[in-house]
C-alpha cells in the first residue's frame, strides 16, 4: 500500500445556516475552515478570497435536490442528501468549491473517498438527527454541535507501514 504524506488537520466550523428552496428541498450548510497549515489562504474561509453570499448564490444556481447538509471547504464542498429512493441511505456528491465543477470521489482500490475528519463528525450528528427526528422540519431545526477538531498525528499511517 502506497502512504502519502498528510498535512497538519484542524477543522473549525466558522459558520452554519440552513437553506430552503422553492421546490422545498433544504440543506443545513456547514462553513468548515483547515487552521495550522503553512499557507492558510487556500484553507480558510477568512482568507480564501471566496466571499460566501457569491458561494450560497453558486450553491443556489446548483440546485440540489432533497433534504440534508453541506460541507464547505474553500477547496471542496460535499453535498449529503437522505436517499429519496430510501430515506435511510445517505447520498454524497462533491464539488469544486470555487468553480461548483463536480469532482470524482474515487480513490485507487475501487474506494470512495467518504469524509476527512470534520466530514465524518458532521455526518454522524446529523446522521443521528435525521435518525431520531420525527419529521424532516424537527431535524432541519437543529445543526450539529461540532465546532471543529484537531487530528493528533497526521502520519500515524506512514509510521505504521515503516515499521512493517
């Protein structure tokens, strides 16, 4: 298995509203900024040079479709929806964030990339939301409580493998 390096990972969420469409569909939106890298321009939504009403108009112009959240990197936005064909399925399309070009989310081995660390703690939440809310406006009234978190070791992987 080839291990590439990782950058440093501290996620904030800096920012969070729902949207609604006309067509009723709703997306709570998550601002997530990466803190503690060398050059924090293209990580952070403070400094990125992408203002966030051109973002929410870009998101509005896309039109997803359904009920679920949204995760916002500067570099990348995921779009999760509760599967209209099974509403206990999650479905995740990813985008460019500056540009809303899609990108691919498969990884070598026939993977899908899923979530980075801040994407995997929103998903759970709001996973547990949906699960326990008795209807779609319950869960769309409350976001998820995590603000942000920092990967202890972002080359545990590649010790490992060395040490093998």
């Amino acid at each position: 298995m080839e291990i590439k390096p990782c950058k440093p990972y501290i996620s904030k969420v800096c920012g969070y509203k729902l949207l609604r469409r006309p067509d009723g569909s709703a997306f709570k939106l998550y601002y997530v900024s990466l803190l503690g890298r060398g050059k924090p321009e293209p990580y952070d939504w403070a400094t990125a040079g992408i203002k966030q009403d051109a973002y929410e108009a870009a998101i509005a112009r896309l039109a997803p479709e359904g009920v679920g959240f949204i995760t916002a990197f500067t570099p990348i936005t995921k779009v999760f929806r509760f599967a209209p064909s099974a509403e206990t399925i999650m479905h995740v399309r990813a985008y460019n964030s500056a540009t809303m070009e899609p990108l691919d989310l498969s990884r070598p081995g026939h993977y899908l990339e899923f979530a980075c660390y801040a994407e995997a703690e929103l998903a759970a939440e709001e996973y547990r939301a949906w699960a326990g809310a008795p209807s779609v406006e319950k869960y769309l009234s409350t976001f998820a409580a995590f603000a942000g978190g920092k990967v202890a070791s972002h080359d545990k992987l590649a010790a490992y493998a060395a040490s093998l």
